[in-house]
C-alpha cells in the first residue's frame, strides 16, 4: 500500500509537510464523503484514493455511498444531461422520487461527521436533514455546470443554498447563489495503477492481448460510453485521418452503476464501427486500471472529444504519461490544455482529424506538446495538492466558527 511520503520524490519534502501541518489542525474533527457509486466514474476514483491518504495524514475520513433504485438512477442520469445543457423533460412524480430516495437514504444513514462533504446532485437533498443534527455541510459539484437547464437549475439552486459553500472544478461553473463557492479541480494519482509507470514490456503484452498492433499508430479516446464524450464523432474523425495514415483507433472504457445509458451508447458505437478490423471498442470491466494506463501510454495520440465536461481527468491522465492530447474545449479540459502549447483544443470533427493528421505527421511537435502537458499536470493536478485544497476548506469552515463563536 502506498504512503503519503512515497509521494515525496515526485512532489517534493515542502508539499508534503505542508499536508502534515494542515492536518494536524484537524485531529479531532471527522470528514465525512457521500456520492452515488463507490466504483466507475471520476468521482469513486478520487475518493478511492484520497480517503486513505487523509486517515495517513491522520484526518479523520470516511466515504459513503447513498442507494437508490433503477428509477432513482434514470432521473440522476437525466439530471446529469440537463445540467450539461442537454434539453431533458421530465414525469411529474421523478423529481418527488428523487427526493423520496434521499429522505431514505438520510434516514437509514449515520450523518456523523462534523463535515459532510456532498459529492454532486445525486445525494444533494440529505440537506434537509441539517436543522435535525446541525453540523458543517459542503456541496463538491463535480460536473459542467456552465449552461444548465433553468428548470433544473432552478430545483437544484433551493437545496445547495442550503450548504455552507459550494465548490466546483472550474471558474466557468460558478453560479448566482448566495452561500459562498469555492474553485477545487480534480486531481490524479501518479502513484496508482492507471498512472504509475509501466515497463515497454507490460505495455506491449497489454496492447498485443487486446489484438492492437504496436508498431502502427494508435489513436485512443478513454472514457465510459457517454453521448457527451462524442465516441462516434471520435470515429468520424479517425475515418478521415485513416484515408490519408495508416492508423488504428481504440475506443475503451467501463460503466458506472449510476449511469444506466451506458449500454445503448456502447451499442451505437459498435454499430458505428461496423466491424472495421483497424477500430478497437473495448468495454473493460472494473479494475482494469493497468489496462487503461498501458493503452494511454502506448498511444501516439490521446483523445477526449467530450461536448460537456466536467473537468475530465482522462486528459490529465494521458499528459502525465507524457502523450500529445487532442480535446474538447469544455468545461475544466481549457485548464489543463493550453493550446499548442501543452496539448490541442478541438471544437468540430473536421478540426479533430486534421489536428490528428497534424500530430502523427509530426512528431517531434506532438513530441514537445506532451512534455509541456506533463509539467503542468505536475504543477496543478495531482493528488497532493486536491487534498492541499480540502484540508484548507475544512479549514475555514471550523476558523469561521470559532469566530463566530468568540463573538
């Protein structure tokens, strides 16, 4: 199992007192985690491994996760949609179901920590039971919050005014509301089995057991089968590279049990496919961590073609494996990417497969892009600073307390 002070050669000695420090300020107070699903997703990833680093830090962490039913999961789903602008109607008894579901939930759970940090909409209304057990509560907005539907907004809005603050990933995603919102991006894990580094050797039996050739170039999007991360405009794009290179595409990623469109979006991306021998669809099952980075790293180009993101960590995964990345410019993606400089911004598939051409005829530009990527993710997103940020919220929340108590 990994420590916190295995992070100390890639971080430095600095950040990771800094953690120890912030920490001891703590002792006592317990953080308690609650979201939909403990496997699949940005989400579950980072809590995986953020929950045991803070308990070795000694922070009193702990993660759990809210039940719901099919129909609880279809309605969080098509709130996701909506809030990502998706035009979405909803039955009249869904919203009643949601929150039925939650007032469950927050009935059977113990609700104990002196924080509950409430990880996206799916668990937001637990809220209503603050004025029964008091305590500091935070909403962490994980998704692309830019351009929701106002009806949704409108739903959503009543219960996070309820929170103490709200955080999201990006400056684009902060709303008009009236608590106060704080800016935390996600972060990856250098030291995880989808990030750490792999020898030439396990990357090539990976690839060569999925049937992918190693010495053509290969073009890979890593992400659950969502309408938003665009699989099959991915596959347009790579048809119109392939007219003119030589290339293989590798289009690969799970589920999550909160997501029940999973299937029939994998399932218009087979169709799409149309059994090509050059395009690899990969639905990989949970786990499969060593999978994703040796695929990531054998890649010559990284897509994440996403037409809504939240922050979308895929591409902060590939720069830290030092590959060129071609992505969509939403959401969280433009703070990773500097165009041209440290990765490529995309907004049409017709830009996408000329900036693949570009990448794969020119490789010591792609070459230098992901050099530059690598740094900055260094620099801004790995998991020593994310758990930097919380530690310092947390922070505030008990420092405005007690000054609000001596007054």
């Amino acid at each position: 199992m990994r420590t916190i002070d295995d992070y100390r050669p890639i971080v430095g000695d600095a950040v990771v007192d800094t953690l120890f420090l912030l920490a001891r300020q703590l002792q006592g107070r317990c953080i308690q985690n609650i979201n939909s699903t403990a496997t699949g997703g940005g989400v579950a990833e980072i809590l995986n491994r953020m929950i045991p680093l803070m308990n070795q830090l000694g922070v009193n962490a702990r993660w759990d996760v809210i039940k719901g039913g099919e129909k609880f999961f279809n309605t969080t789903k098509k709130f996701h949609n909506a809030l990502h602008g998706v035009p979405t109607d909803f039955a009249p008894d869904e919203m009643e179901h949601f929150l039925e579901v939650n007032r469950q939930n927050a009935a059977e759970m113990d609700l104990c920590g002196d924080v509950i940090l409430i990880h996206d909409p799916q668990p937001i209304a637990l809220i209503e039971k603050r004025p029964a057990i008091g305590r500091s509560w935070v909403w962490r907005c994980h998704i692309d919050f830019s351009r929701p539907q106002d009806d949704v907004w409108r739903f959503l809005k009543d219960y996070i005014e309820r929170y103490d603050s709200a955080i999201f990933s990006a400056p684009a995603f902060a709303r008009d509301l009236s608590v106060p919102q704080v800016l935390i991006a996600p972060s990856i894990d250098p030291l995880s089995d989808k990030n750490r580094d792999l020898g030439a050797e396990e990357v090539t039996a990976v690839v060569e057991r999925f049937g992918i050739d190693p010495e053509k170039p290969i073009v890979t999007q890593i992400s659950r089968f969502d309408y938003l991360k665009d699989p099959v405009g991915v596959i347009h794009a790579w048809r119109q590279v392939k007219k003119y290179i030589d290339c293989q595409l590798v289009l690969a990623g799970g589920g999550a049990t909160d997501d029940p469109e999973g299937a029939q979006v994998l399932k218009e991306v087979q169709e799409a496919a149309d059994g090509d021998k050059d395009i690899f669809v990969l639905l990989l099952p949970g786990g499969s961590d060593i999978e994703i980075n040796a695929l990531q790293r054998a890649s010559s180009v990284v897509l994440q073609k996403s037409l809504k993101e939240g922050f979308g960590l895929t591409v902060s995964e590939a720069l830290w494996k030092e590959r060129p990345v071609i992505a969509g410019a939403v959401g969280g993606i433009p703070l990773q990417i500097t165009h041209k400089y440290s990765g490529i911004l995309t907004r049409s598939i017709d830009g996408t497969a000329f900036w693949i051409k570009q990448l794969l005829n020119e490789p010591a530009f792609a070459a230098r892009l992901a050099k530059n990527g690598k740094e900055h993710i260094r620099n801004n997103y790995l998991i020593t600073r994310h758990i930097r940020d919380y530690l310092l919220t947390f922070l505030s929340i008990f420092h405005t307390e007690d000054v609000n108590f001596l007054h």
